[in-house]
C-alpha cells in the first residue's frame, strides 16, 4: 500500500483495487498492463516485484483469469522529473515473477532520451 501510494499519487486502497480487478477477471480474461518506473533514480525494490507477483497470484487463486501481463515502463517524459525508466534488463527480471507463475508475458522496454 505504501509503495502504490508513493508511485501512484493516490489515498486509493490497493486491496480494492485488485478486488476490483478479481472481479472482473472472473467475468472475463483480463490483459493486466504493468507499469514499472525509478524513482528518484532508484529502481522499483524487489520485495515490491514480489508483491505484484503475489498479487497476480492472488487473482488466479480467486478464480481471476488472467490472459496476459504486459510490463513496461515510461514510454515519454513524465510531468514529474523524479520519475524515469526502469532498464529493459530489470523489466525482464521483474517479468519474471510472473513468468514463474506460467502467465503469458510481453515486455515493453522504454525509450532512453538521453544522449
């Protein structure tokens, strides 16, 4: 909860947000879009790779079907400079996670700006 806040900007409470997502991959398979970014230049920890990948889990474990999992990061320069890309190498291993879970996988490297 406290990373999603920190990251997400938002008071939301996560477990209603994937109790949101379990519901509706219990109605259909869902495309579970992942964004992963630095912060501050530090990239995300991996207890938190770990809890996404426990939270994919949770959702199949419910009854949730999920279709695939697409992991990205920034795709264009964000509004708030602390924020940037994650490397492609680090999205594969955070990807991992949920390979390990036999969920289909696509990787969506970002776009490096810098000269």
């Amino acid at each position: 909860q406290e990373y999603f806040e920190l990251v997400d900007g938002t008071r939301l409470s996560l477990d209603r947000v994937v109790d949101n997502i379990t519901n509706a991959a219990r109605t259909r398979p869902l495309v579970i879009q992942s964004l992963f970014m630095r912060w501050k230049g530090q990239d995300p920890p991996e207890s938190e790779w770990d809890a996404w990948g426990r939270r994919l889990e949770a959702i199949r474990s419910a009854g949730g079907r999920i279709r695939l999992v697409q992991v990205y990061t920034i795709a264009r320069t964000p509004a708030d400079p602390r924020a940037s890309i994650v490397p492609a190498t680090v999205l594969e291993r955070i990807a991992d996670r949920a390979r390990n879970l036999r969920l289909s996988v696509e990787v969506s490297p970002g776009v490096s700006r810098e000269v």
